[in-house]
C-alpha cells in the first residue's frame, strides 16, 4: 500500500479553495498569509510535507506546522495567534487621560491639539510626545483632523421646495421654457511661471508649481433644460442691476408665445426689490427657488462642474480678458454636442421613503400604534 502524504490531511470544499486562492492572487496579501494559504491548497493536491517544503522554500517544520493547523482548525488558523507583546508601560489612568484631553477645548490661543501639546498637558505623567500619538491610534482618536456637516432641519418646508424643483424637472409644463440660473463668482485667472511639460509613455505631465496671478472675473449662467445648452456672459458685478439686465436679454431672446420658468437659488441679487418688481412687471416668467443648502438642485451647477474639470482647473489665463474669452470658447464648443441632462432624483418621493423608514423604525421601537400616530410630515 502506497505511504500517504501526511497523517494531517487536508480536504477543500470549492467555496473554502477559492478563498484560499483569492489570497494567493491578492497583491495586498502578506508573504507569510500567501505562504500558508499554498501549503494548503498543495497539502489538499495529496503533496507530501517536503515536497511542499522544497516547493515553497521553507522548512518541512514550518509546513507541517501550518498543514497541522488548517485540518484541524480551517481558515482561522491561517492568522498569527495573539501574543502577548511587551507589558504596557502607561496604565488606563493615563490612556483615560490622553483621551479625555483630546476630546476637550484646546489651550486658550490655540485651535487644535497636537501630539506635543497633550504632552505638555500632562507633564505629571511622563509620557512621551510619540507615545502620545500612539496612545492615540490605538484610541482610533485624531484631534487634528475634522469633518465637515451640515445641520439643517429636516422641515416640511425644505422638502416642499425641494420637490417642486424636481416637479420642474421631471413635468414642466407644456409651453414652457425651463432655465436654469446661476453665478460663478471670483473666478481666478492664473498662468504658471514655466510651461507644462506634456504626458509622454509611462510619465504624467509635469506641471510647475508656482505661477502668477491676474486678477479674478465672474460669469452668469442660464442653462436651458431642455437641450442642455448653456449662455454665459461676464458680469463686473454681481448685483440686481446686472441681474435684471440679463434677465432682460433672456426675455427679449425667447419666443414670446412660450412661458419662462427660472429655477434660481435665493441669492440676494435674485431676491432684491428690484429683482422682485421687475419679475411681478413680466408675468410670463415664474420663479422656482432652490431650498436653502440645496443649490445642488440647480443644474447649472452641473454645468459649473463640466467648465472647471474642463477648463478652469488645468487652464492657463494671462489676464481677467483672456480667462471671459477662454469661457465662452468653452462654451460654445459645449453647445455645438451639448444633450439634456437626465435627471432621476424626486425629492417628494424621497421624501416619503423617508417617513416610511421612520415610521417602521418607531413601530419596531414602541409598536405599530404609536408609528401611525406620528404626523405623516414628519
């Protein structure tokens, strides 16, 4: 009778193999998990241990370790066992102490703890700065860093507005024109010191790093929704008067038999008194404003977003001038293949997925009664 491989024998089912070879082919595995997952998949081949050694270039301890290991564990033993490391040097007084210090206000005429200043905050424990930002890690705590959010109220009439903006989008009425209006403002004409090198095979282009300044210029946008094409013009200033002026244009441009409706946020040119006169003296053309911290509603923010990947962020601009004339190039050259964008989002519908998911959380809380006693807005 043939000698079998090893006593410790290794059977794989398809799901645990191709686990094990998801870990050989992975670039991010460590050489030594790669190692063990090889010598149990070569182990379930029927290989015997030194084969597998001279295979692997280890020893044949090693690889009867780790095959003893996988039969009788599985994919677990794979892992280092947990070691117990040097003791720890600073007990949970001090790491309570680091950690409360992290979490409270900073020193007066400071706005940010650093690792040096938590030091110098407990000079009575004697730790060390890189202890203390060890301490740190481990307490997944980063006082120097900082995440930005936005706390506006979950109102009824947030979402109202919200979703007649989208109303607009999604059912705009027959006869009506759709645009979209928005200012660009303090754009920056910059122009680096020394040429940019071009891309070549297996090298990024080099772009140098300082560069000169030329002033700043602002733009006003109307985005028609409809074909997704786009007017913009300079502006000096970006108040009502400028704004009615170009209203006026828009007016004066579009077919008299056709309805405007403007979709604007709340700026103060576009809420001014004359703003408001001039609108209530031209009855063809209504106003749908974009909530408050909702200006992403508007789609010539879609096109502000198209105009600096495509030219502001990698343009070179000698002069306020040359940056207006490079814009409207931009744009014309857009409008020559512009296509509507394809808006999906329903802000009302958003909405009431929105007070389902809170009613069926509060019916799983305190019971379907109380759920359908909440207000169907809220």
């Amino acid at each position: 009778m043939a000698r079998i491989a090893s006593s410790d024998v290794v059977m794989l089912g398809a799901r645990r193999k191709a686990r094990l070879e998801a870990i050989v082919r992975a670039p991010s595995s460590g050489q030594a998990l790669v190692r063990r997952a090889r010598i149990a998949l070569l182990a379930h081949r029927g290989w015997p241990n030194a084969a597998i050694a001279r295979e692997l270039g280890c020893t044949v301890t090693t690889v009867r370790t780790w095959r003893r290991r996988f039969a009788r564990r599985g994919m677990p033993a794979l892992a280092d066992r947990p070691r117990s490391g040097r003791p720890q040097v600073y007990g949970p007084d001090v790491r309570l102490q680091i950690a409360a210090t992290a979490t409270s206000a900073p020193p007066e005429g400071t706005s940010v703890w650093t690792h040096a200043l938590i030091t110098a905050e407990l000079t009575g424990t004697g730790i060390s700065v890189s202890q203390a930002g060890r301490v740190l890690a481990s307490l997944d705590l980063a006082p120097h860093k900082v995440r930005g959010w936005l706390n506006r109220r979950d109102d009824d009439q947030f979402w109202d507005q919200a979703a007649a903006v989208c109303d607009v989008y999604l059912r705009p009425d027959p006869g009506t024109v759709v645009v979209c209006i928005d200012e660009k403002t303090g754009i920056q004409a910059k122009s680096r010191k020394y040429p940019q090198r071009p891309p070549a095979p297996g090298h990024a282009a080099r772009r140098e790093f300082e560069y000169a300044r030329h002033g700043t210029m602002s733009i006003i946008a109307a985005l028609h929704v409809a074909t997704g094409q786009v007017v913009t013009e300079p502006i000096a200033r970006n108040d009502s008067v400028t704004f009615i002026s170009f209203l006026h244009r828009l007016d004066q441009c579009t077919d008299p038999r056709l309805k405007i409706r403007l979709v604007m946020d709340n700026g103060s040119s576009h809420t001014s008194r004359a703003t408001r006169a001039w609108l209530a003296a031209h009855p063809r053309i209504t106003v749908t404003r974009t909530p408050r911290h909702a200006s992403w509603l508007d789609m010539a923010e879609l096109w502000f977003s198209i105009l600096t990947r495509g030219l502001l962020r990698r343009g070179e601009f000698t002069s306020p001038a040359d940056l207006a004339a490079k814009i409207t190039g931009f744009a014309v050259r857009y409008n020559r293949t512009a296509k509507p964008f394809t808006w999906a989002y329903d802000a009302g519908a958003d909405h009431a997925r929105y007070r389902a998911r809170a009613r069926n959380a509060v019916a799983a809380t305190v019971g379907p009664a109380a759920a359908r006693a909440l207000p169907q807005a809220a």
